[in-house]
C-alpha cells in the first residue's frame, strides 16, 4: 500500500504541482489536497493520511498553530513543512521543529520547473522519512519500472572533483579533520551528536541535506547549544579546532589544503547523487586532501549519498564511522557505506562522539 498524503496549501498551483511530484512515486499516493488547516481537518475526517504536506501562511489558521496543535493528540500525523517562511528567518524553522514538524522543504516564493524536478527526490524522501518516523515497519518497494518523469541522471562527484588515476594521501600531519554527511534525520541526530563534543573537538565540515538559507539557521540553533562554535561555511573558511562548518544549502562544500591548513571550498556545480550539497563531493575531497588524517562519519539519511566517498576515504587510510541502524531514521546512507566495505566502526548515535575522540586521539 503506498504512502497516503494529505497537502495544506494556500496555493493551487502548489497543490497541483506538488501533487503530480509524490504521484510519480509509486510508493505515493495524495488521497487530498486543502487550501488551509480547517479543510485539512474535515479532509482527514473523511479519511486519515499517513503524512501531511503543511505550508505555514494560510488563511484561518496558521500552519504552526495547527501544527502545534496536531502533535498534542494522542494519535499526531507526521508533518511535513514545506514554507517559503523558513527561508528568511529562523524562527519559523526552529519553532516547526520545536512543534515535531518531520521534515522541513524550503518552498521558492516563485516556483520553477527547475526547482520542483530538482527536488523531486527531496520531497519524496521527506514524506518517507516522516513516514518511517512513525514506527511503521512497512517496507518500501520501488516499482521495477520507472515512469519516464521519474529518470534522471544520477551524477556522481567526478562533475565537481575528478578522480585521480590513484589516490594517494597527503604528507602526515598531526592535526586531524573530520567530515560528517546526514540526510534525513539528520538535523536531530547532529544535534545530538555536536552537543556531546568539547571545546577542543577536531574541526569538523558537516554535508547536511538541506534546502539554501536554512542551513544558516540551522547553524546558528546549533551554536547556541554546542560547546564548540559552528557556523554556516563561508568559501575559504578555516578548518580549525573547536569548530564545525555546515555546508550551505543549495552549493556543495570541499574539504581542501594548503601547507598544513585544512580551508574549505564552497562552490556551485550540478546536483550529485541527486544532492547539491553532496556528502560524496565532501567525502571524495577529504581523501584527496586529507587521507588517513580524517574522520569520516555517515549518519542517518536516505538514498546512497556519501558511500562511494566514504569507500575512497577508507581506502586512503582514513578512519570512517557509520551510524547503526536501530539509532538511524532512515538506513539508507550508512547502510549503503556498509555494503560498499567503507566503514570501519558501526555504532549507536550516542557514541559516536566518543568513537570520533577516541580515533582522532590515537590516530
């Protein structure tokens, strides 16, 4: 049985639009659609949804509020945000996660056929994710035949960073790096993840699929709840100890070095593994540049993004780390790693800040 979606949004063509994306999903069904929370509401009375599209801004009644409201019953719907208002300012986003919102989706104030295809994948990822959330055991099983809409190319990192003919690692170093990609789950299990570091963790770049703007928000939040600083990469940070750079939405971001300064690259470029940021651009980089002086870490995520970067920076000496799958959300990425002989130590979210440690201490 697929996937039964209910859509609140204040727009038609929105509705419309997203609409046809999650129908070219064969794991994906919109049973409705609602202009606001009130129709949504006699909607779900006709029949119950397993996941909600919401937007924020509608008339009558404010997708927050209904939000809010939704996860106070004994029985909540899993949400999905999808706002052009998280976008300018934080304080949507972080009150839609406060509110159990599952997923967030940066919606554009003027909607393109170039945006909505390239976030086809996102936005059906979302509504399992949300879906999964749940607890439901139900397996996913993707049609053997793909509707033509449903073809794209899937790049991979060489579009953005060639492959060198061998890998070889860079001269030692003592100082160490640490690159971490996540997907969906990820922003809770970062938070996680970060709060448990001190002052003097390595420096970290973290690939964190999401959409442009709320990456800096999303930094911020974790600033102002982490020991070490973290910020939104600017093109040329530093990477320096105490410190965690989260790719910006929308532009992949590079691990690179000059001497014994590790800075990073942010850069724009196609969609690779369907993602731009891609956690495999990152991972590919830090073996070029950083070899068995990094860290590598999956973490909860859907898809494959990060597996064949991971492998590489395996292969090059570096210490790589995978989320286990009863802490995951979705084990798609760093079961994916797994399968592909790139991980070294597979462990609970709640140890890998020690596992990291540990590795970056003796290593």
């Amino acid at each position: 049985m697929p996937i039964k979606v209910l859509i609140i949004d204040d727009s038609a063509l929105v509705r419309e639009t997203l609409s046809q994306i999650l129908n070219s999903d064969s794991d994906i069904k919109v049973i409705a659609t609602a202009s606001d929370p009130i129709f949504g509401a006699k909607k779900i009375k006709v029949e119950r949804p397993d996941v909600i599209i919401l937007d924020i801004e509608m008339a009558r009644m404010d997708g927050l509020t209904f939000l809010r409201k939704m996860n106070e019953t004994v029985d909540p719907i899993p949400c999905v945000v999808c706002s052009t208002m998280i976008s300018d300012g934080s304080e949507n986003a972080m009150k839609a996660l406060e509110y159990g919102a599952a997923e967030l989706i940066q919606k554009p104030a003027l909607g393109t056929r170039k945006f909505f295809e390239e976030s086809r994948v996102r936005i059906c990822d979302a509504v399992k994710s949300a879906f999964k959330s749940t607890g439901n055991i139900k397996k996913l099983i993707p049609s053997p035949i793909a509707s033509k809409k449903e073809i794209q190319p899937k790049l991979t990192a060489d579009v953005i960073l060639d492959k060198p003919t061998t890998l070889q690692a860079p001269l030692e170093t003592t100082e160490k790096v640490v690159v971490v990609g996540a997907s969906t789950g990820g922003t809770e299990a970062l938070k996680d993840f970060l709060t448990m570091l001190p002052d003097d963790a390595p420096g970290i770049v973290i690939v964190q699929h999401m959409p442009e703007h709320f990456t800096q928000a999303f930094a911020a939040r974790l600033d102002g709840l982490c020991k070490i600083h973290v910020k939104e990469a600017q093109n040329g940070d530093t990477v320096t100890q105490g410190q965690a750079l989260i790719a910006p939405g929308n532009y992949h971001t590079l691990l690179k070095r000059s001497g014994s300064r590790y800075f990073v690259e942010v850069k724009e470029g196609p969609l690779v593994s369907r993602h731009r940021p891609s956690v495999d651009v990152l991972f590919r980089s830090a073996a070029r540049y950083a070899g068995k002086n990094a860290i590598g870490i999956i973490m909860t995520g859907m898809g494959d993004d990060g597996a064949k970067g991971m492998r590489e920076m395996h292969d090059t000496g570096a210490f790589t780390i995978a989320q286990d799958e009863a802490s995951c959300i979705v084990y798609g990425m760093p079961g994916e790693a797994v399968k592909n002989g790139g991980v070294d130590k597979i462990v609970p979210l709640s140890n890998i800040a020690q596992t990291m440690m540990n590795a970056a201490l003796i290593r």
